[in-house]
C-alpha cells in the first residue's frame, strides 16, 4: 500500500537524523520549477555529495534501452565505493509500460547505496505496483504558495509577500522580478484602485511613471486581482452593496476587454519594440476602457 507523507520538511529532518532514506521516493506536483527545488533539498541532506544519475521521461528521443543502460551503471558502480547514489526519474508517468515494468523489478531489487527519486504531475498515471512501492509527497498549489511566502519573508518581510506567491512559482523567479518594484509603489497603486472612481486620471499617470519592461508583470496582476474583486461587488446579491460603497463599476464587457487588452501588452514586451510606445498605446486603450 502507498505511504502518502505530507510534511516534507518533516521527512528531511528525521533524514538527516536517523540516515535511514526509503529506496524510492514519488514527488507530485503539477509545477516542475517547485519539484526542482524539493529535489534540491532532498540532496542537501547527504553529508558526502552523492553519485546522480538522471533520466527525463518528458523527453521522448530516450529509449527504454538507454534508460536501462542507465540503470546497468548503478549495479556496476555499486560494485566499487560507498558513496551513496541518486537515480532522479523525472516525469515518470511518461514512461512506457514496457518501462516502468522493468523498472519495478529494479525497485524489487534496487542496487546498494542507491536511492530512486521520482516526480511526475499525478500518480494517477503511473501503473499502481510502482506507487505503492514509493514513499509518496503530494504538493497541491496550496502548500506551493505557502512554501513560496515563508522564503520570501525570509528573503525581505513585505505585507504583499502572499499577493507575490500567488503570482509566481519559484523562490528566484520573484526575487527577480520583485526587486524591480517597491511596497510604496504598491501603497499608492492600491490607494489609487480603492478610489478609482475618483482617481482615474491619477491612476493612468502613476502607471505612466512606474510601468518598466520589467515590472509591468507584477503591476498588471495586481491590477487584475483588483478589477477580478470590483467585477464581483458589481454582480449577482453583492450589486445593491456596491452601489452604496465607492467600488468602481465594472460590468463582464470591460472586464473581457481589461484581460485582453493586458495580455496583449504583456505579450508585446517580448518584443524588440519600443517600451514607452508600447506603454502610450496600453494607456490609451485602458482608458477608453475605463471611460
């Protein structure tokens, strides 16, 4: 039967004390950068860096031949040292059922010192046998931003830290682009949206002077978090509400056309463009939008 573990940093901390590590661990998740990083603690465990054998199944010229070559290397070199070794399966569910049945004699049989670490998107598609013989660690999107959150108030203590685990979906992938922006300018971006109904042509300026090539990700997320939350005080029983508050009105039309209109400006900036004219011609359609 399959042994599902929630706490991962739980499982490592035991590692490290007993050395006692399973013989084949099944990492789940549907974001790969996030599984990359549990790969990376995994290994930090090991006192002596050990031997690392790795074979992406996502990659669809590897053969069933070359991965049993692979395989064959660990029984060889088992043979010779004690240094422990790592055969990292990625995107298992790939894998042939020809595969993964000669897989599951190796895992009857694995090879001293060796340890098989598997990740895949769900394992619900991987043959059962192979499952239930994995210690098995399943990351929903929750634990995903949870984890993000408490490095980034590690890294720099900021009350938008949870908006940014939402929006990315790895630890250096936001320090990147967060440092290209700052809590003041989302105060006042916040303050501004709050009273837009008031403040449009504040609104439109401020963007003028902070959208860069590299923040406008950032700001234009926020921003839809924000319009996502008028359209809803603008519909169904919360409508008489919004009337008596000062919630900007925005029916499903603008809200389509706000989407559209910013995925169209994201999608520009991979161009070789000109910033500021691709900026001017954003504002101008957001604010035939919003008028």
């Amino acid at each position: 039967m399959k042994q599902i573990t929630t706490n991962w940093r739980h499982f490592l901390d035991n590692l490290s004390k007993t050395k006692t590590i399973p013989h084949a661990i099944l990492l789940v998740s549907s974001y790969s950068d996030f599984l990359d990083e549990k790969i990376a603690e995994f290994l930090e465990i090991f006192s002596q860096k050990p031997q690392i054998f790795q074979h992406d199944f996502a990659d669809n010229r590897l053969s069933k031949t070359e991965f049993l070559e692979e395989v064959n290397k660990l029984y060889f070199s088992s043979l010779y040292g004690d240094n422990s070794k790592i055969f990292l399966i990625k995107n298992i569910e790939n894998a042939h059922i020809s595969v993964l049945n000669s897989f599951l004699k190796i895992l009857e049989d694995p090879p001293l010192n060796t340890y098989f670490l598997l990740t895949s998107f769900s394992s619900d598609l991987i043959i059962p046998t192979i499952v239930s013989r994995c210690q098995i660690f399943l990351f929903n999107d929750l634990n995903r931003k949870n984890e993000l959150k408490k490095k980034l108030d590690t890294w720099k203590k900021s009350p938008y830290n949870a908006i940014y685990a939402n929006i990315f979906t790895n630890f250096d992938q936001a320090t990147l682009a967060i440092k290209g922006i700052s809590d003041s300018d989302l105060d006042k971006l916040k303050s501004l949206l709050n009273n837009l109904t008031k403040s449009k042509f504040d609104f439109l300026l401020f963007l003028n002077q902070v959208l860069t090539k590299e923040n406008s990700f950032i700001f234009l997320q926020i921003i839809t978090a924000h319009f996502k939350q008028f359209f809803l005080n603008n519909s169904g029983p919360n409508k008489k509400d919004a009337k008596k508050g000062n919630f900007f009105d925005l029916d499903s039309e603008k809200m389509v056309r706000i989407n559209q209109t910013f995925k169209k400006f994201l999608s520009s900036l991979e161009t070789n463009a000109n910033f500021n004219i691709q900026k001017s011609g954003f504002l101008v359609r957001l604010n035939n939008i919003l008028t």
